[in-house]
C-alpha cells in the first residue's frame, strides 16, 4: 500500500485542435467542432506519495507527505499561472501568425492540444520540481469537461 496526497485546480482557457501536418479542410473533419478556437474550465488533480517514505510511511516530525499549501504554491506557479486565460494552440498552427502583435497569452506545444497531450506536458512540467520538495508525481487527471478526462499515472 501506498499512501497519497491530492491536490485539485481549476483554471479556464482556450484552445483548438489542429495538427499542422494536415490541411484545413482534413483538420475541420478530423476534429469537427474542436477545430474552433473555444474554452474550457480544467479541472486538474495533481497526486503525491513521499520520496522519503516509499513504504507510504507518514514523516515522523509532521506526519505530512508534504504540506497541502506547499503542493498547491507550486502547481498553481507552474501549471495555472502559465494556464489561466490563455490560448492553447499547436506549435506551427496558421492562426498564430495572426494574432502575435495582440499581446495576448498565447501557449504553443508540440502535437494537438488535446486532454491527453496536455496531461503529457504536465507531467513533465511538474516532475522534477515535485521532486525537489521529495514527492514523487504518481497521478495526473486533467479534466477538460465535467465528463471527459485525461489520465497518467507513475507505473
Ligand atoms: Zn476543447
């Protein structure tokens, strides 16, 4: 057994699907409604175990994986601030030559912007940080609607 901790964020933000490797008309039927630029508000659990006690013992001097307010400072500095508000668009999707003079937050990423891709970058936002504070990542859920969600998980 091991013993975890959750932390859970929501933010709103936009985004379209697109992949940049096809042409509009393959991206408006690969995607349908998606291809629109349209919003979501995430709902994002971030779960912990403790680097220090694998065995999913509790720290003997506070009997804390790590502190609740510690956990969310850091996910809400490197993931919601650099989320809340912004657009989320494909590295290299035609639109954004369009709206660079606006001053307008705007992420790019590899791939399509979709659940699972974001989840993916998460992880690897979050990974190394967590680590430093002696958690270990262990699960990621993204929700990108009340009913549709992304998961990855330490296996
Ligand atoms: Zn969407």
């Amino acid at each position: 057994m091991k013993k975890t901790i959750c932390g859970e964020f929501k933010w709103d933000c936009a985004h379209r699907l697109y992949n940049v490797e096809k042409t509009k008309e393959e991206n408006k039927k690969i995607f349908g409604k998606c291809y629109n630029i349209h919003g979501h508000t995430y709902h994002f659990f971030v779960t912990v175990s403790s680097l220090h006690f694998p065995d999913g013992s509790d720290r003997v001097d506070d009997g804390m994986i790590i502190n609740f307010t510690e956990l969310k400072d850091i996910v809400n500095k490197i993931i919601v601030d650099t989320q809340d508000h912004y657009l989320n668009l494909s590295f290299g999707d035609p639109i954004l030559k369009q709206l660079l003079n606006w001053d307008l937050k705007i992420n790019t990423m590899d791939g399509e912007t979709t659940c699972e891709n974001q989840v993916g970058l998460f992880w690897g936002m979050l990974e190394e940080p967590l680590k430093q504070i002696g958690c270990q990542l262990e699960k990621l859920k993204l929700y990108e609607t009340e009913t549709s969600f992304a998961t990855l998980k330490n296996d």
